[in-house]
C-alpha cells in the first residue's frame, strides 16, 4: 500500500462515525451509577396506535397494533437508593423494580397526544409480607412472560375486563389518568396469593427527556432532551418512559417476576358509542434473568421461600415421582412378604 493510499483510508476511517460514541459520552457516564443493575427482564409488546373513526369531533377511536414498530418493556432491579426507606425488617440488601417501555419507532410527539398508559403492578413485598402463595411463587419463575404460570385463565380474563373497563372511563384525562382505580382483586384470581396491585401512571410519551425517566431525575447528570438519540448501557433514553415500581428486599426481586396490567387508553374525550377496541389492556409478568456481574448470587426457589418460612407447593409431585414412589413401596411390601415366609419355614 503506498503512503497517499494509506493516508487517504486513516482520513476515511477517522470520518465515520463510531458505532458506541452514544454510549461512550460523558452524559452516559455520568448516568450509569443511576443506571446500574442487579438483574432484569425484557419482553416485546405490541406496539399501539390511535386511529379516529370518521369525523375527530366525535372523538370515536380504536387503538390498533401498529405493525410498523416494536415495542419492548422491560424490568430492571436495582439497588435502593441511599435514603430510600426498606420495606421491611427482613431487609438485607433492598431493591426496587423499574419498568421501562421502549416505543421504538413509533413517532412520540403523535403518540403522546393521543394516548395515555398506566402500569398496574403487582408488589412483590408489602412491608415484610411477601405477595403471592408459596405454590405460585414456585411455579412463577417458570412464567414465559404471559403471567399463565401465576393465575389462571379466569384470571387473566377477569382482570382484561376489569381494567379494561377503567381505562374506558380515563378517557380524556391526558394530564390526570390512572386516577381512583379499581385494584380489588377479583375473586378468581384469589386462589394464587395475589394482592391489590398498585396503580402508577406512566409518563407522557412526548415529554421531555427529563420527564420521561423519572428514575433519573435525581441523577446530577445533565439530560439533553436534544440528542438525537442517547443510548446508555443498551438502553435507548431518546426513545424510553420509565416507571418506579415494587420495593423489595434483594432475594425477592431478583428471583421472582413482577406482574404489570397495563391500560392504554386515548387522551381524546368518550365518543358517541362504546368500543371495546378503544382501549386496550395488556398483562405480562417479567421473570429476572441471571444477577449481573459483581452483584450478590441469588438462592435457589426453596432457598428464597425458606428465608420468610414460606411453604405449600412443595408437597406435590409429579406424575414420574408418584409413580416411583409407588414402585418404592411395593418393592419394600414384597421384600416383607418374602421375609416373613422365610422366617416362618
């Protein structure tokens, strides 16, 4: 390669972007204590839009899947921040549950005038009571995201109509959503243990950067609400809400899923006929992945559930256990049979 070739590709090289230089920025650095993790979990959703039907003044919508985008949510536990109050004497090492949505291409400033959404979660701890029966925290960690593992069928439809229902009747409330809602928890989902979720309204799609993550607002670093796009730690801030959510001790929130029902609704006011496609109601449970580096390793199922003397589930066995059991005892009758003739000769 001759010297002029040589210099001509450094100067082309040296002119193309770096793929991590949003990554790598000091405003990046500067949020990455906020940002950091001990476990989480992401899910694809289905990304959502708002078509009016006829004329905008009757203010008739349906919200449609929007085939153009995707959308994820995401669970991050954290560290509890220096003077944030534990939720309970057990604490050792306290959490808290952050759920971040990332809308990915789908256009904001359109979105955040047309609708709203409010995360309905399900603690995990309430103070030093751990939610959820023994049986069901067992089989939870096994949940493929859409919370079947957790309640059952009637549940899960029991809540699409209950907060369905409420999202309905928070239509319009652009700046106030998510108030007074129901929580009570349905009688068909009792049997698994599960307690009143808690109700927090997730921000503003088109508000500024600052707005949109609340959990970084105590951050000292400065949020250009400007940036094209702000990637840090893999998550891309330009595009993001994010929402504080369960408090629990360390063992809980990075072993067992926290479920969200969330309620997407339109910010224009009720139109001239009900629609049930004018709202739309989603519910996944988000499974923590392995602890990151560096963070304290988590305990097996049992080990968890033995720390707050948590039983029921395991008493049950499988069909291959029980069949083996039974081959156990009729071995053990036979071998007694055998011996007791043996000893009468």
């Amino acid at each position: 390669m001759s010297t002029l070739t040589f210099l001509a590709l450094t100067l082309t090289l040296s002119l193309l972007p770096h793929p991590s230089a949003a990554q790598d920025s000091p405003q990046c650095a500067a949020l990455a204590p906020a940002l950091a993790y001990n476990a989480s979990s992401t899910l694809p959703i289905p990304a959502l839009n708002v078509a009016w039907l006829g004329d905008q003044n009757d203010n008739d919508i349906v919200i449609r899947n929007d085939t153009r985008a995707e959308w994820r949510l995401s669970a991050y536990v954290q560290p509890l921040p220096l003077g944030e109050t534990p939720p309970g004497p057990s604490s050792r090492f306290s959490t808290r549950t952050t759920l971040w949505l990332d809308t990915g291409d789908t256009n904001a400033t359109r979105l955040g005038n047309t609708m709203r959404m409010c995360h309905n979660y399900v603690p995990l701890q309430v103070r030093e009571k751990v939610s959820w029966s023994g049986e069901t925290l067992r089989k939870s960690v096994d949940d493929a995201g859409d919370c079947r593992a957790l309640v059952s069928e009637e549940c899960l439809a029991r809540l699409r109509v209950q907060y369905g229902l409420q999202a309905q009747s928070q239509r319009g409330s652009m700046y106030n959503g998510c108030q007074e809602m129901n929580n009570t928890v349905p009688w068909e989902c009792a049997d698994s243990g599960m307690v009143s979720p808690v109700t927090i309204p997730n921000p503003t799609f088109n508000g500024t950067l600052r707005s949109r993550l609340p959990s970084l607002a105590s951050s000292s670093a400065p949020l250009n609400n400007n940036a094209d796009e702000l990637v840090c730690s893999g998550r891309n801030l330009s595009r993001s809400t994010n929402t504080l959510a369960s408090v629990q001790d360390y063992e809980l929130g990075v072993t067992f899923p926290i479920m969200d029902i969330m309620t997407f609704f339109g910010t224009a006011g009720s139109g001239s006929i009900f629609r049930s496609d004018s709202f739309r109601v989603h519910v996944a449970c988000l499974v923590p992945g392995p602890v990151t580096e560096g963070s304290e390793e988590k305990g097996s199922v049992g080990e968890v559930l033995a720390m707050y003397n948590i039983t029921g589930g395991e008493d049950k066995e499988s069909g291959a256990q029980a069949l083996e059991r039974g081959r156990v005892a009729w071995a053990v009758a036979a071998w007694a049979v055998v011996v007791g003739a043996a000893l009468v000769v």
